[in-house]
C-alpha cells in the first residue's frame, strides 16, 4: 500500500496542503496533472526525495514519513532512465544487489531473470550508448525491480517514447504488474496511458487530488 495522509510539501515556491491518495496493495495507481500541477513533488515525497512539512507516509503497514531514501525499499524508474554510461546492462541490473551484498550466484540467476522477462537478454553485455529510448527504460525498469522491491515509483517514464515503444512499454508493465504484484505509483500526462495502466486513476487540479475511474482495461 501506498498511503499519502494530509501531505503538505513545498518546493520552492510552490507548494500542496493537505493533499491525501491511497494506492491499495498490490495495485497500480496514475497520477496525472499538467505540467507544474505537483505530480512529481508528490512522487518525490513518497521516495523520500523531498521532506514533508506535515501529514503522514506509509508504505505498507510501516510509516516511512521521518526515513532517508535508502530505507525506503522503492524501485524508482526516473523520466529519463539515468543509466550509467560506464556500465553496462548485466551491471545495471545487478546495482542494487551488489550493494546489498546479494551473493554472486543469486545475483546472476537474478539478472537472467529480469532480462528475460523485459525482453533485454540480447543487451546484456551492452552499454546504454546506442540503446533505443524503449531498451534504456526497459533497463531502468529492470533495474528498479532487481531487489524485489514492495513499491514501484515510475517519473512519467514513456514520455520521451514514440507512440508504437510506448504500447510496447505498456503491454511491459502490464505484464510485470502481473508477474510481481508490486504497488505501483505512476506519474504521466498521457490519459490514454493512465487508462490503459491504472486501477486508481488520480488527477491533481489547483492543489486539490481527484480519484477518478479508469476505463476498462
């Protein structure tokens, strides 16, 4: 569950009061919101980017509102990616269990896994320079996933994506959703990809969030 509880947070001179969203555990929640509304001052508060003045966080049944980002437990997939470009695929993958000192074995099984579900095995030994837009979030993607995380927090990941990668992305995190059941916080402006994603559809207007209901999917 992701639960934002009366969050007021500033950034800059902007600022939302009092503002609440509940993502039930295991679903796959769309924020939307035009540009400056405060999509991403909200995600950032859930990842712990961004401190809050008042209100409360719970991700699951732990209030996480007074912890760093590190403690969190949040796969995180930022708009563009930010893969490493020393690194390549296999290394991405394996970031975030190598530093939580996953052993060697279970890392690679783990690896081999995740590039097979998100179609990337062939990219392994690859490095991001030359990767299409589509393959360098399917990286970030992966590696966001890598340590099994409760939580996916995505930054309006397929919005630099032509119309064709983008379906193929959606039918992708489709497809995780259903292999992992991870809680899904997602930040878009595209209302096609929201209905097609979301079973909690949320619009932020004039500092003031709206639970919408998604079209079938």
């Amino acid at each position: 569950m992701i639960d934002l509880d009366n969050i007021s947070v500033q950034a800059g001179q902007f600022r939302l009061d009092a503002v609440s969203l509940t993502v039930p555990t295991g679903r796959y929640g769309v924020l939307m919101g035009k540009t400056g509304s405060g999509k991403t001052t909200l995600l950032e508060s859930v990842l712990g980017l961004r401190s809050i003045i008042s209100g409360r966080i719970r991700l699951g049944d732990e209030d996480v509102t007074a912890l760093n980002p590190a403690v969190r437990g949040i796969g995180y997939v930022p708009q563009d990616g930010a893969l490493f470009s020393r690194m390549n695929v296999r290394d991405h993958l394996s970031f975030a269990l190598d530093i939580r000192r996953v052993d060697r074995k279970t890392a690679e099984a783990r690896v081999a896994e995740l590039a097979d579900m998100l179609h990337i095995t062939p990219l392994l030994d690859r490095t991001p320079l030359g990767l299409s837009g589509g393959e360098r979030q399917r990286v970030a993607l992966g590696r966001a996933l890598s340590f099994r995380p409760q939580i996916l927090c995505l930054d309006e990941p397929l919005s630099a994506l032509d119309t064709d990668t983008r379906l193929q992305m959606c039918e992708l995190l489709e497809d995780v959703r259903r292999r992992t059941g991870v809680t899904t916080l997602h930040v878009t402006h595209n209302l096609d990809e929201a209905e097609r994603l979301a079973d909690c559809l949320f619009r932020i207007t004039d500092g003031k969030i709206e639970t919408s209901k998604p079209s079938a999917h």
